[in-house]
C-alpha cells in the first residue's frame, strides 16, 4: 500500500500523516480562520469563477457543455449554445452526470481480482506489468487473434482502442452496436448504402416513428427539432405498444404488437404499390429490384398485416394514403435502438422495410424527407510522428459467421462465443457494460469466466469490471482531455473535452494514458510515440482549425459540406436504392425485402416484454449516481409497465409487486398499472436491477431486463435479440 | 490540552491504513490514553484487514470513509447584497466539499503538505487530528477549539453511516461469503474506534472550556 | 413596473427532470430536496389516452399566502415580484408550508430554513434566465417581465391563453399551457 512508504518514516507512534515542518508562529497565532470566517471571506471574494467546455458523457450523443467552476469545483453546468446537438440545454444527465467527479461510488486505484472473487488494489505499474505478461502469453500460445476489445465509442477511446487492439495484429475490435442498433444500420445501409439518416423536420408533413421515442433517449437537438414539427402542424405518429414520453408531441398512438413493426410496414407498403401512390420516378431511376419486391409485397395486404400487427386493416390502408399524399415532405423515422436496433429475429428486415417505404414515397434527400447527410473526419497526419499500424492479417472473429453485420462496429457477441469455443482468450472492454447490458448476463459470465485475461477500464465497479482480472480506473469526463470529436450532418463541426478540474483521484487517469501504459507493457508501444495533445493538434490541422483554437471555443464549425437537397448518392454496389441486394443472398436469407417473423410468439397467459429508456438514465451507467438515483427512488420509476385491463384481470393494483419470470430468470418489482400501454404487453424499463455490491444505490434496485432475456443471435447479423422473450407475471401476497 | 489531544490524534490514526504494522498503532493508542478513557483493543489481523480494505479504501465494497465532506453539505456560500441569499454548490455524499476547500487553505497557512494518499481527503479524521494536535503543540487553545467545533462535529453522522452499512450488508449477497463475518466485525469495530474518538473529542473540548 | 413570472408549456414537457438537476446544483440542494416537482397526468382509456407531465414549483403569487402567515417575515416579495426568504429570518415554523396549497416549500436540512424556488435570484436580479428554463431541452418555460406586452411570455401567453394551474387558487404567476 502507498500508504506504508509515507508512514515507514519514524516512530510509528508519533505517525505524521501531513507532511512538512507546520510553522510554528502560524501554529500559534491566535484568531485563526474558523470555517464561517473563511466562508464570508470568500463570499466577498466572490470566488474565482471560471468555465470550461467539454462534451457530455451522460450518452454517445456527447452534447456540447459549459461548466462553471467555482473556487476550482463544479458549480453548474449548461448545453453549450453552438453545438448541433445541445443548442444551449442539456438532459437530466448531463447535470447528473457531470457531478459524477465527486461522487463516493468511483473507482479510485487500479483493482486486482483474487481467486476467491475478491479485489485487492494494486499499482498501475503492476497491473500493466502483469496484464503485458498475460497479453505476451497470449499472443505465443494463441496469436493475435485471441485478444478482443469492446467499446462503446468515444472519441479518445474509439482511436485508442483500436490502435492498440490492430498494433497487437488483431482486428478484434467490437462496438456495443449488437445490443443497441447493430440490425437497423446493418439494415440501412444494406438498402441505401448509408448506415443512418435524418428526418428533415423543419419542413415535414407528416413522420412515423417505429418505436424511437425522443422524450426518452433524449437528444435536445431532436426534441427541439420534433416540437418544432408538431408546432407547424405536422402529423407524427407514434407506432410503439407503449405511448412514450414523445406521446406529448403526437397526433397518433398506434398502439402494435411488439416485434411486427414490419408487417405494418409491409401493409403500407402494399398499399402504395396496389393502389400505384408510389413515386414512380424515383423507383424507375434510382432503385434496382422494385419489380421483385412489388411481386411480393402483394401478398401483405391491411389485412394480413392486421392479423399479424394487430393495427386495424383500416388504420393502415389510411395511414400509408396521408403518406402519399404528404410525400415527398414525410418519412418513416430511422430509429435507433427501439424497436428494431437488435430486438428481434426481423430486426434487420424491419430496418430494409423502412427503407423501402421511404423509397416507395420517394422522400430519400427531399425537403421534409429522409435525409443522408456527411460526416467529416481527420485527414492522414504525419506517418512519421504518428506511425502508421499495419492492418492485421487475420479476420476479425465473427465477420464471417455474420457478414451482415456492419463493418465498422462487427457485433461483440463473436466476443461471447469465441470465449466459449477458446478463440477468443483475451478480452478488454473500455467504456462498455457487457456483462449486464449486451446480453444474458450470466451467459456473459459464463463465457468470460473461461477467458484467460480479462480487463476492464471503468470509472465504477459494473458487472463487467465485477467478473475482470483486472480494473483500471478511468477518471471522469470532466477531468480530461480526449481527442477531437467529428460532427457530421448537413453541417460538420469538430469539438473537444477539455478538462474543466483537476484529477479528484489522482491514481485514477484517462483512457489515452491507460492504452500508452497498455501497449508499452504489451510491447507494442512504438505504435504510441506521440501525445494525445499532439495528435489532437495534427488531426485538427488537417481540418483547416488548431488544438488551441477548438479548445479555447469548445466547438469549431468546419468547412461547409455543401448540403443540398435531392436524391442521394446510394453508395451500394448497384450505386442505387436496393429493394433486393446481393449480399444478403449470399448471407442465406432471402435478398427480396420481406416478411420475416419474429422467433418468440408468447402463448396463452403469457405476456410479451419489451424494454426503454428514461430521460434521466443512460442504460446501465447511471443508476448509482446520486442525483439520478433520488429521482429514480423519489418517483418510484423503476416499475413494470401493466395494462390496466391486464391489471384488473390478475387482480392487481397500481404498486403492488409482481414476480416476473422467463425461462432465465425471476423478479420482484412494483407495478405502474396505466393505460398507455397494450394490453399483453409489460414495460421494463431498462436501467435498473444492478448486482454489483459496489454500487450500492443501484445493486438490488428494481429489475435488469436482460437477465430475462435468452441468448440468441440475429441470423447473419449477430444482434442480441433483446426483446425475443414471452414472459409471465403474477401478483405477490405477502 | 496537549495530552489529551495526544490521545485524540493516537485514535484518529487508527483510520489510517496501516498495514501489517497496525498492532504499533493501538500500541500508541493506549500509551496515550488519558483521563482514565480506554483505549480500543487491536481487532485480530483478518478483522484489522478487511476494516482497512473494504471500509476505510475508497471505492472498495463497504467503503464508509472517515472524510468530513462526506456527512457535511457540499458548499454553503452565502453571497449576496441584502436582497437575499445565495448558495452555490451540490449536495451530500461528495468529496471535496467546503470542509475538505477549508482545510486545504489552512494547510497552506501553516505550510502543511498533503500526502498524495489524501489528494481527494485533506479533511480526513487522520489529517484532522493530527492539526488539532499540532494545535495543542503549539499552545493555541482558541485554534484547538475551533477545529474540533469547525471539523470534528460529524462524527455521529459517520457512526451513523457505519450501522447503515452494518445493517443493509445482509440484504446485499457480497462476491465472497466468508468475508461477511469479517466484515461484520470490521464495522463493528469501525463503531468503535469512533466511539472512543468521539469520548476523546468530548474530553478534549471540556478542558478547553 | 417590471413583474416577473414564467410560462411552462405542459404540451412541449417530456418529463425529463433536467430542470429539477439544474436547480439543485446551482441552489446547493441535497439530492432529495427539490423545488421542481412533477405530476403525471393520465386521461382516457386504451388506446384513446393523454398524457401529460406538469411541473409544479413556487407560483410567486402576488398575494403569496407564505408570506402573510410568516410569523417573522422572513418570506416576502420584492419590488419586482420575486417571492424570497431571508434565511437569517427564518425559525422554521412551518406555516408557510401549511399555507402553501401548491406545496412547494421545502425544508433545508443544512439549515432548517424553509426554502422554494427563488427564480434563481442572485445580486438583485432574478437568473437570466432561470435555471430550469435555460436547460428545459424541448423549450417548454419561457420567463420574463409579465409588464412587458412585447416581451416573449406576454406573447406567448396571449397566443395559447395559458393559465395559472389552479385557477384564481391564489394570484399565481406561473401561466401553463394545457
């Protein structure tokens, strides 16, 4: 311990804790400060005021922040004002989480797991000393290849963890993307060759969002952007088996069956087809394949999709004629993880079916539309200072049992297996909660617990850090210094987290610094000769701005990409709108956009279970954090959604508590009877029921969904399937 | 004066990390004594062990630390002219609250050092103690007076969060079973020691009267 | 005469509690104490539902009934319509919670005063503007001069004929759009 060097000094009955030699005069003089003399001498002082900016990390939308120290601690915090995705406000979680600096729930040293489950601290100079060992052994026995990485990207952590994941030769390097919306990017980008797209609210007549609800995975931009729409009187639907908190903006709840988005899409589909309200210029000129995909769609009349959606034929057949008649100005909304990120066996086919009913209305690029906009990024710096890694030679583990996957985030799952069949011996998780959030936790523990090393870089004890070797601890955002982050859309900017105070732990460090110590000790710290402010410096430079100038703004708009309203580049291998796509042939399922169903049909007295957000939680990350925490407890929002009718028939009131039980798992929590919500539906939502005795406010505190969930992967995608469970629940006597 | 905040500073290094060499420090403890106040008994090395890494290490299991801002409100400047007050700040359970900015200031006023260990704890009962002795060195009365009434008052809050934390253990399984008898034992004695503390303050403050 | 008050619109609210965070960090609150509560509001029945979050916080009545019952006249009301507490007036008594049909006051631990939102009132001057309505992410508060006909709020009031929430319950200023 750090502690004996300091105190080995003397008799260690007359132990000195602080160091040097007090004065003696200033020992002595009387009227000495008093902590309320102290406090009114400041007050005047009015203190030293100061601001700094940085990026949010409450969610990966990283919305711009000013914070306003006082004396050096924290104050407040606001959104910053130019940045495209705050305009000037922030979310609960940005105030929350910015006080995550002096929370007592950190980890403050690096920790070493004892056999017995325990954990020890241990130096930073150890824990790299030993987690080199184990990568060197590795690396011998099993080759690079073996060693894995998962992360949730960031803007440091993105670069680093990939830098030194290929400078070890491996190409293992997974986002969270599986088990957030790995199928819907997978599925656009499949049909439009972009994995995203954006609504043109400003000007649009009329949007349907599939499950996305921004009142609860709140972006500010996307907020403002929607009221603004429902302001000018768009219609905006919501098709979603709960009405979510967007419900405030909506002019239609249409309430569905979890998992049969598609059918209704398909529905509407068929209608624009039969009833020849699509834009036939656009599918004659920019799409391949509408012939075999209108042969198809004409089996999914209103009324098949009824029987499968549960919409009424009617409701359908109406919908998708005020589409027409708004279109071009209208779009299905692309979602994000929802309904059909990576909930469900269809979940890349409903993302192909958005698509093509936008294509159907002809909307890709126009003015109330879907729109594909750019990205910027950093240019090549200089190889010398910043050398260059050479590509691995070996495929990334899991690319070729999914190759529908997208290639920029592959799915971590792969991770999970090759544990299980020994492929994968290594594995490190930065900024990534796997164990409780991307699938059946105790499948993931299972998995790991057969892994040779596994380390975790966290700022708390989560279940992932709980099953690791070894964790290292992260200081907080606000404490840092990251690498600029690229904005992309019909405006690019780049912005930059600065540290706005000083290191509250000072074992704790940022990530940069924890990969340079990883990769020197792993051997391949050649690959890490530079610093990050260097590197931030080079990156900005090839991008017309400088470190000094974005730090000193916090955020820099960068050159005009000149955004400009028409039909897009469809940057597929056909360069067109794809109905049917050659890839996903070759992957095995059927290349035409389709039906397909979803795996779990529940049975007679069983419910389904679907999931959500809450505007003060981000997954399974926030919940321990205190003033997240008071609200959560405070408003008891940790409870299962139960439709009233479902309610009264079990003979259950609001509050009381329920046993949920799947096939995997059973728990106790209190119930929300409530009329916004379909009956045969439950609710959970998804930030709670954490078991890490480290995180006390949040270990025991309402139900994980995840543990209910069976492990499956999406054919040909590798996406959790997070909602295929048929779940039963009945009512606690006490 | 000086004695007995001998005696107080003796008991608030006990929530120092100690190590092996622990038995030394109650060692001193009890040569301290005064006033016929007892001094506590060494708790066996597993006890002393697990009080030390699960509750006295931030960040660890059952960690309930000794750190004044931890049981104080986090800032209470009232600014402001005379059209009502103003508070700035966060609230409970935060580290470097106002006690621990305070404490900082008085350091530098008497050229005192903070040992890297207590970067995020400059207001931790060790450190705390220690000053009110260098105090009582030094003859300052008046000083020893205020720090114990400025800083030391919290020491009921910190018992308080160790029964808390002594009762919610059962209700929340640990990744080690064995270790729970241990760690029972470890916030019982951690009641203890801030019992004695507590007496000793109290002794203290009473001869100052 | 400047007057100040705020409209929050319930229709752009979408319950996301960053304007209660916000003003426990710039007012120093503990994290249970809040001046910014929520109601949530369900009508109808499925499939054919409302609903609605109404934030509810001090009115600033103009003919505050805290203020009338304060025995030491600790709560009172400046010359721009801020109702405040002078904190070194206050006994913590408690009948300004009683008397509050809004139920907004709340009790400081660190200090016993009994406390409410003060506008985020600082050095003579309400916050410019107030915490809750610089965060509120779907601009649903908008706050300003009441005495101004060309101010924002006046408009906007005039626009969706926004109300005090409970009627003429007291002279509240805080106008709602439902």
């Amino acid at each position: 311990m750090q502690e004996k060097e300091a105190l080995m000094r003397c008799n260690p009955t007359r132990r000195t804790f602080l160091k040097g030699t007090a004065a003696t005069a200033a020992l002595a003089a009387v009227g000495t400060c008093s902590v309320a003399t102290w406090q009114a001498e400041r007050a005047e002082a009015a203190g030293a005021k100061t601001q700094g900016a940085s990026l949010c990390n409450g969610c990966s939308s990283k919305c711009g922040l000013v914070a306003t120290t006082l004396d050096g601690r924290l104050w407040t915090v606001e959104g910053m004002e130019e940045h495209p995705y705050s305009k000037g406000t922030l979310c609960g979680r940005g105030h929350g989480t910015a006080q995550w600096a002096y929370s007592d729930g950190r980890l403050t040293q690096p920790m070493k797991r004892a056999e017995d489950g325990s954990f020890a601290p241990i130096s930073w100079d150890d824990a790299f000393a030993e987690i080199g060992a184990k990568v060197q052994e590795i690396l011998a026995e099993a080759g690079p290849e073996a060693l894995a990485i998962v992360q949730d990207p960031r803007p440091s952590g993105k670069y680093y963890s990939k830098r030194f994941m290929n400078a070890l030769g491996s190409a293992n390097v997974y986002t969270h993307a599986a088990a957030c919306n790995l199928s819907k990017e997978s599925g656009i980008q499949e049909a439009t060759g972009a994995s995203n797209y954006s609504v043109d609210f400003p000007n649009t007549k009329m949007v349907v969002f599939i499950g996305r609800s921004y009142g609860d995975g709140i972006r500010p931009s996307s907020v403002k952007s929607l009221a603004g729409a429902a302001d000018k009187g768009a219609r905006v639907v919501i098709v979603d088996p709960r009405l979510n908190n967007t419900g405030i903006f909506a002019t239609d709840w249409v309430p569905i069956k979890p998992g049969t988005d598609i059918a209704l899409l398909l529905g509407i589909a068929n209608v624009l087809v039969t009833n020849d309200l699509y834009d036939h210029e656009f599918i004659e000129q920019f799409t391949v394949g509408f012939p075999e995909f209108a042969a198809q769609v004409a089996e999914y009349t209103p009324a098949w999709a009824e029987g499968i959606c549960d919409v009424p034929a009617d409701t359908i057949v109406e919908l998708a004629e005020a589409l027409a008649a708004a279109a071009p100005a209208c779009a299905i909304e692309p979602s994000w993880r929802a309904a059909f990120g990576c909930a469900y066996q269809n979940s890349f086919e409903t993302a192909r079916a958005v698509c093509a009913v936008n294509a159907l209305l002809g909307c890709w690029g126009q003015k109330g539309g879907a729109l594909i906009t750019s990205s910027p990024k950093a240019g090549d710096v200089d190889p010398v200072k910043f050398p260059k890694v050479p590509e691995p030679a070996v495929k990334r583990v899991g690319d070729a049992e999914f190759p529908l996957a997208l290639s920029g985030t592959g799915t971590n799952l792969a991770v999970l297996n090759g544990c299980n069949d020994g492929t994968v011996q290594g594995v490190f998780f930065y900024n990534s909660n796997a164990v409780q959030g991307y699938a059946q936790p105790a499948k993931w523990r299972e998995a790991l617990a057969k892994a040779k090393l596994v380390v975790t870089i966290d700022v708390q004890m989560s279940e992932t850090a709980l099953v690791s070797d070894y964790v290292l601890p992260e200081c907080t955002v606000l404490e840092r210094m990251e690498l600029p982050e690229f904005i992309g859309g019909k405006k690019h900017y780049v912005a930059l987290r600065t540290p706005v105070i000083d290191r509250v732990h000072p074992e704790t460090k940022p990530c940069d610094e924890i990969f340079v110590g990883l990769a020197e000790a792993c051997g391949v710290g050649q690959y890490f000769p530079f610093t990050i402010e260097e590197l931030a410096d080079a990156q900005l430079a090839t991008v017309g701005t400088s470190l000094d100038a974005v730090r000193e703004a916090g955020i820099v708009e960068l050159a005009d990409p000149g955004f400009e309203f028409g039909t897009p580049t469809f940057k597929t291998p056909t360069e067109k709108f794809q109905f049917t796509s050659a890839k996903v042939a070759e992957a095995g399922l059927n290349p035409v956009i389709g039906y397909v169903p979803r795996l779990v049909e529940p049975a007679a007295g069983e419910f389904s279970l679907i999931g959500g957000k809450q505007g003060i939680h981000s997954h399974t990350m926030t919940l321990n954090l205190e003033a997240l925490n008071a609200i959560s407890r405070e408003y008891q929002l940790e409870r299962l959604w139960m439709a009233a009718s479902d309610a009264a028939e079990l003979g259950i009131a609001d509050g009381d508590t329920v046993e949920l039980s799947s096939s995997e798992a059973s728990g106790r929590v209190a119930v929300k009877v409530t009329e916004r919500l379909k009956p045969g539906v439950l609710f959970l939502p998804t930030h709670y029921g954490s078991t890490s005795p480290y995180l006390t406010r949040a270990q025991g505190f309402g139900l994980n969904m995840m543990d209910f969930i069976p492990l499956h992967l999406e054919p040909a995608v590798g996406s959790t399937m997070s909602q295929e469970v048929a779940v039963t629940v009945r009512k606690v006597e006490d | 004066m000086q004695k007995r905040a001998n005696y107080v500073r003796a008991l608030g290094a006990l929530f120092a990390l100690w190590g092996a060499d622990y038995p030394a420090a109650y060692e001193g403890a009890q040569a301290a004594a005064v006033d016929g106040l007892a001094a506590p008994a060494p708790p066996s090395a597993a006890v002393r062990r697990r009080l030390e890494d699960e509750v006295l290490t931030l960040g660890a299991l059952a960690a309930t630390l000794p750190v004044e801002s931890l049981y104080k409100p986090w800032a209470s400047m009232s600014g402001g002219d005379g059209d009502g007050p103003a508070q700035f700040g966060a609230a409970r359970n935060l580290l470097l609250g106002d006690s621990a900015q305070h404490m900082r200031a008085l350091y530098d006023g008497l050229e005192l050092e903070v040992p890297p260990a207590y970067e995020a704890m400059p207001d931790h009962v060790a450190l705390l103690t220690e000053v009110a002795c260098l105090y009582a060195e030094a003859g300052n009365g008046e000083a020893v007076r205020a720090l114990l009434a400025d800083h030391l008052d919290w020491l009921g809050a910190y018992e308080d969060a160790l029964a808390t934390r002594l009762a919610t253990l059962g209700a929340r399984p640990l990744p080690v079973a064995q270790h729970h008898d241990e760690l029972t034992a470890a916030l019982a004695h951690g009641r203890e020691l801030t019992g004695a503390l507590t007496r000793a303050i109290h002794n203290l403050s009473q001869s100052l009267r | 005469m400047t007057r100040y008050g705020m409209l929050i619109n319930t229709k752009k609210c979408v319950g996301c509690y960053a304007c209660r965070i916000a003003c426990q960090m710039v007012n120093g609150l503990d994290h249970e104490e809040a001046f910014i509560k929520f109601d949530e509001v369900e009508q109808g029945a499925y499939p054919n539902v409302y609903a609605e979050v109404v934030p509810v916080q001090c009115m600033h009545c103009e003919d505050a009934p805290c203020e009338a019952v304060c025995p030491t006249h600790a709560t009172y009301t400046t010359d721009s319509g801020v109702v405040l507490v002078d904190e070194g007036k206050c006994i913590g008594c408690k009948y300004c919670m009683a008397a509050c049909p809004y139920g907004v006051r709340v009790q400081i631990e660190k200090t016993g005063v009994i406390e409410k939102c003060r506008f985020c009132w600082y050095e003579g001057q309400p916050g410019n503007p107030p915490r809750c309505v610089n965060t509120c992410v779907s601009g649903a508060r908008i706050f300003g001069d009441l005495d101004d006909p060309e101010s924002e709020i006046c408009q906007e009031i005039a626009r969706t004929n926004a109300q005090p929430l409970a009627s003429d319950l007291t002279a509240a200023k805080i106008y709602y759009v439902r």
